[in-house]
C-alpha cells in the first residue's frame, strides 16, 4: 500500500554534506510525521530527526547544528540535509513515516541507503 524509497546517500570525507531524500507513494489518506533513523554496525536503530504533520521537529543531540530535517507535504517528502558530517556518522538511514492508510495509522519503513563517512 506505501512504499517509501530514499535516495541521496554516498561515500563522503570527514566535514562533508549530503542530502538525503525520501519519496512516500502508494494507497493512503496522508502522512502524519516523518523521520529519518539510523543504525550503525553493531548498535540498535536510533532516531536521528523527526518532523511532525505541523511544523515540529525532534534531533538527536548528536546532530543538532549539524542535520536539517524538511519535508514537503505536497510532495510527500521528506529530506535530511546532513553537514559537517563526523565518522560516527557512518550507518544506513532509514525514513520513516506514520501513514494513515484507512481510519489507522501505521508506521512504514524504507529499504534504507548507506552513508559512509570516512577519509
């Protein structure tokens, strides 16, 4: 019923930037909040940055200065603008987003893409 597909991640040096990007398509009545989550190897998923359905948003304090979450409803979209990024910030990022298929919301995931961060 939803597919989310990310796009946007790649290989960057130690101070770079990249855009992450996230396209909801599919069967459904609208998306309430969106989010972009992490995991590194050998450590548990966590979430990065999370924009709501008005105009909240949530950083980890790991990124905060540093990640820019946006999304367009129109669209339904959503975008990570990570810069200066840090090694730690190697993982595969994974949108999120809590779909409203019916008169129930659920939660969908996307395959996820790789950012790698080193020199």
């Amino acid at each position: 019923q939803v597919q989310l597909v990310e796009s946007g991640g790649g290989l960057v040096q130690p101070g770079g930037s990249l855009r992450l990007s996230c396209l909801a398509s599919g069967n459904f009545l609208s998306i309430r909040a969106m989010s972009w989550y992490r995991q590194a190897p050998g450590k548990e998923r966590e979430l990065v940055a999370r924009v709501d359905d008005g105009t909240g948003t949530f950083y980890a304090d790991s990124v905060k200065g540093r990640f820019t979450i946006s999304r367009d409803s129109a669209k339904n979209t959503v975008a990570l603008q990570m810069n200066n990024l840090e090694p730690e910030d190697t993982a595969v990022y994974y949108c999120n987003a809590g779909v409203q298929v019916t008169v129930y919301v659920n939660d969908y995931w996307g395959q996820g893409t790789q950012v790698t961060v080193s020199s």
